[in-house]
C-alpha cells in the first residue's frame, strides 16, 4: 500500500522528437514554456502513495487546442499522468490491499492459535481465508493492469511498464494459494487418520465378545456362524399361529384328532 512504483513509465525520445517535428506550427521553446509555467514535474513513476492525500484535478488547453489533464497533490503537479479514473481504480486497489493484509493477518494468528472449535475453527480448517486472500490478489492484479492501460492511453508517446506493486501483491496471492493448498492437505489428513481410528475402535468393540467366545475349546463355530446369528437376532419372532400356519396338519393327525 506504500509502493510508489506501481507503474514505471519512460518517454521515448524518438516519437517525441517525432510529435515536434510533425508540430510546426509551435516550437520547442514554447512547448517547453507552456508545462513550466504551472511547475509540472515529469511523470516517470505511479504508485498508491500518490493517492493517500487529498487529491484535485484540473485541465487546460495549449494553442495547438489539445486538452491536458493536471493532477494536483501535496504541492505536485503532473500533467497527462494521472486521470480521475485511474484515481478511482487505485483507491480500489489500497481497498484490496488493505482487506488482504487484515485477512492475512487473522489467518496467521488462527494457525497459531489453533481454535478447537466454532467459527474460526471452520474458517482455519477450509482455508476460507486463504482463499479469500488469493481472490482478492487476483482482483488487485486486474485492476492495476487496466489502470496501466489508461495511463496508456493518455500517454501514447510513452512506455509504461509494471512495477514492482504489482508483483507484490501478486507474490501475496501466490503464497495464500500455497497456504491453501497446505492447509486443506492437512484437514483432509487428519480426517482420513480419525476415520481409521474409529473404525479400529467400532472392530474391536464388536468382536470383543466372540474373541471371548472363542478362547473356550468347546466352541469352533466359524465367524460366518456368528454373523448369522447376529442377523437371525435382529428378526421378528415367529408367533404359535405362524408356526401352525407355516406346518398344516396332515389327514392322519386329523382322523386321530376326529
């Protein structure tokens, strides 16, 4: 948030000397004299510093009838540097940058402390921050890209180039990734560890009693036999009617009953 090279721009001196050529009605003096008069300084760098104080615009008109945008702050002025609109895009950015420094530091003390339980535990082990860190990096990187092609625009005659801001907050969202990546490795570790563990424990709880059965020499059923048994427990009971139901008498029965 405190980089002052956003962006790095550089005059070609080429087309320069190109634009002047080509611009016969006015010379170089008197070019020169028409950015002296309001103490312009060259716009060579921009970064977030330039916006952390209040900020005024003008525009003027030289005698070629071309309009040219004034960035006035803290005693600077730069001409056909900065716009409203690239103002307004890097007060977004300090926004993002802001958002992702708190965001990062509540992560780092979340894995330090470790919560057992709640909201925060829920945040720490789905790495919600993380990822919210890495979206919102990508964001910055977006809007610092366009922000460079409106200086671009407004500067045709000039080079810009990325700064080192922008490889920043890249480099910050390349590490929430990481810090994702491993956090989430970790939860689904540590899941996978519990489920064994509890299903060692549901084992050994249900086979305690035919381990207690077994050691007796009487008894060789096979664990097969015990398992039906356990199936043939969970069954309805059969009724008196069902059973008579289920053998029908046959006739000698009935003409001894007769």
């Amino acid at each position: 948030m405190i980089n002052n090279e956003w962006m790095i721009i550089e005059d070609d001196e080429t087309k320069l000397l190109g634009a002047l050529d080509l611009n016969s009605t006015q010379s170089d003096e008197n070019l020169i004299k028409e950015f002296t008069f309001i103490h312009a300084e060259r716009c060579q760098r921009i970064g977030t510093r330039h916006f952390w104080r209040a900020v005024r615009f003008g525009s003027f008109i030289d005698t070629d009838g071309m309009s040219h945008i004034v960035y006035h702050s803290n005693g600077r002025v730069l001409v056909d540097c900065i716009t409203p609109l690239v103002a307004n895009l890097f007060y977004v950015l300090i926004a993002l940058c802001f958002v992702v420094l708190v965001t990062s530091c509540v992560a780092c003390i979340l894995n330090v402390l470790v919560p057992p339980s709640g909201f925060f535990h829920w945040l720490r082990r789905n790495a919600v921050l993380e990822m919210c860190n890495m979206l919102l990096a990508l964001i910055a990187c977006v809007t610092s890209l366009v922000a460079e092609c409106q200086v671009s625009g407004i500067r045709p005659l000039s080079t810009v180039s990325i700064g080192p801001g922008l490889f920043l907050i890249a480099l910050s969202g390349l590490s929430a990734f990481f810090a994702a990546i491993v956090s989430l490795r970790r939860s689904n570790r540590l899941a996978h560890e519990r489920r064994i563990q509890n299903q060692r424990i549901l084992c050994a709880r249900s086979l305690r009693s035919w381990r207690d059965i077994g050691r007796r020499a009487e008894d060789t059923r096979p664990i097969i036999d015990f398992e039906r048994y356990l199936d043939s427990a969970t069954t309805t009971t059969a009724t008196p009617l069902d059973i008579i139901r289920a053998s029908p008498l046959d006739g000698s029965t009935v003409d001894q009953q007769r």
